[in-house]
C-alpha cells in the first residue's frame, strides 16, 4: 500500500513511498486512460485515475504480484514423457492456486493489512460475485490496456528482486501461473472497458509516459481507433 493521489492533470496516479514523501516528488506516476466505449445509461466516462483522490487529501493504492513456482518444470516433464493430460493438469492446478492466492491476498489487504474494509463479512459465493468494497485490474486489463504500466509496478515494488517473477520482452509474467494487480479501495470503482481510443487521447498519453508517439501506438495497437 503506497500514499497515493491523483495528478494535478486528472488522468494519472503520482504515489510515494512513504507517507512523508507525500506531496513532493512522487516515487512513480501510473498513467491512466479514459473510457471511450459507450454503456447505456452511463453518466461519465471513467478512468481509473477517478478512483483516487487529488492531492490535497490522503489517499493509497495498493498493488501486488503473486506467482506459483515449479509447475513449468513439472509440466516439461509430463511433457517430455509424452503425457499431455497431466501437463495440461499441472498447469491448470497452478494457475488455480495462484488464482486462490491472489483471492485471499487482496481479502488480506481488504480486511487486516490496508483495512478499509475491517468489518467486511462476506460468504464464498458473495466473494465470487465481487460483493466486496474496492478492485483489482492490472495492467493489460480492458480498464487500463497497456502492459507497459507493469514495468512501473515491478520497478517500485522491485518484484523480480523480491520474489523472483519476470517480465518478458512482450511484458508477459514469467512463471505463466503469475497474478498481479493495482489495489483501488474506492467504494464506486468498478470494472470497465476503455474501448477504442482516437489519437488525440494516444498522444495526451504518450506525452503524460514520456513514450515516443510510435512506441504508444504499437502497444495500443489493439484498441486504436483510427490508422496509423
């Protein structure tokens, strides 16, 4: 959990890692995007910066990796073996515990570590109906697309230091069987998509990342309404 708000710009999240910090120059910005994609009914466009308060008052957000360890070298073996089933298996098994991990950490956070949700009390099916305060999209999720907002989540919680998960060239967790995610305690965020985006937010975007317009627009690419 970091001191965290939103920037002076209204699009991005500055966070420091001490509270003492807060106010002066942030340990690292999360760059957010906008919604684009139409919903019925729907009264604003949201971004994930909305759920965190400007500066001027005291917020935090929470973030984490978690990541199950040797099923890859177990399912090689299977593999190796010729039996494909208890490969598939392995890795199914892994990324269920990992799942379960990532279930119970952010109940962790919810409830004892960050607590702003002391009190919740919540049945097994009310928990997989995401009944609880507060969410946890990562980077690559429709509410935020770009994969590139990891490397500034494993830069500041120096992960692949502290627990050993990678990133690859194309920004996918090594092992496979990995969970992370941005922790937003607000009682209205909510899951959304951004849908497509025209360039005048690309570029807004990749002036506020300090990215060449190029480079935005290839790790875009897949929401990107218009031609490059």
């Amino acid at each position: 959990m970091y001191a965290a708000n939103g920037s002076d710009g209204g699009e991005d999240v500055d966070v420091w890692e001490n509270e003492s910090e807060r106010g002066g120059k942030p340990s690292a910005t999360f760059c957010m995007l906008r919604q684009q994609a139409e919903v019925d009914g729907q009264q604003h466009y949201l971004s994930q910066a909305d759920f965190v308060t400007p500066r001027g008052s005291r917020d935090h957000l929470g973030m984490f990796a978690v990541a199950c360890f040797g099923a890859e070298a177990a399912a090689k073996r299977h593999e190796d073996a010729n039996d494909d089933y208890s490969k598939i298996m392995v890795q199914a098994l892994a990324d269920r515990l990992v799942e379960a991990f990532a279930e119970k950490l952010h109940r962790d956070m919810r409830v004892a570590h960050w607590g702003y949700a002391a009190s919740e009390s919540l049945s097994h099916d009310d928990l997989l109906k995401v009944k609880y305060d507060g969410i946890r999209p990562a980077p690559g999720y429709p509410s935020q697309p770009d994969h590139t907002e990891k490397r500034t989540m494993w830069d500041l919680m120096d992960v692949e230091k502290r627990c050993g998960i990678k990133l690859s060239s194309s920004l996918s967790m090594m092992p496979a069987a990995s969970v992370s995610a941005l922790v937003f305690a607000h009682p209205d965020a909510s899951y959304f998509a951004v849908g497509k985006v025209q360039k005048d937010q690309v570029e807004s975007y990749a002036k506020r990342k300090g990215m060449e317009l190029e480079v935005c627009e290839r790790w875009l690419s897949p929401i990107l309404n218009y031609d490059r």
